[in-house]
C-alpha cells in the first residue's frame, strides 16, 4: 500500500520564485522586415516636400543693378 500512496503524489517541482526576471515578449510597433522600407518612404516623402515647396516660390521681385552694368537687348516675344 506503501508504494500505491508514493505513485499516486504529485511531482513536486522545485522552482524559484523570479520576481522582476520574467521577459515579456513585447511585438514591435513596426516589423523588422519593413522597418527600412518604411523610414526610406518616409525620408523620401519629406524630401519630396521640400522640393515642392521650393520651387513653387514666387520669384523675387527685382533689384537694382550693379554700378555700371549695361543691359543687353532682350527679345521678347
């Protein structure tokens, strides 16, 4: 009857209590494979951007010319 009672007990496990050790698996806002693609759209959008906006400028009105210049002749047509 002895050994009935021994079979029939649980394994006992030893563990350690790991307070502040557990890892949490977090998952990246962004995967790693499209990380890279993302940022070059991203840097290449703003680029975009600028060039836009720049060369959409009014041009500046004009100034004064230099001490003596002499303007050429200019066609228009």
């Amino acid at each position: 009857m002895s050994n009935q009672k021994i079979m029939a007990q649980k394994p006992v496990k030893n563990r350690e209590r790991q307070i502040g050790k557990k890892n949490a698996n977090k998952k990246p806002f962004i995967d790693k494979r499209y990380k890279n693609i993302i940022w070059t759209a991203i840097i290449l959008i703003i680029l975009l951007i600028f060039f836009i906006i720049n060369n959409t400028k009014d041009v500046p009105d004009r100034g004064p010319y230099p001490p003596n210049y002499k303007p050429g002749k200019i066609e228009t047509r």
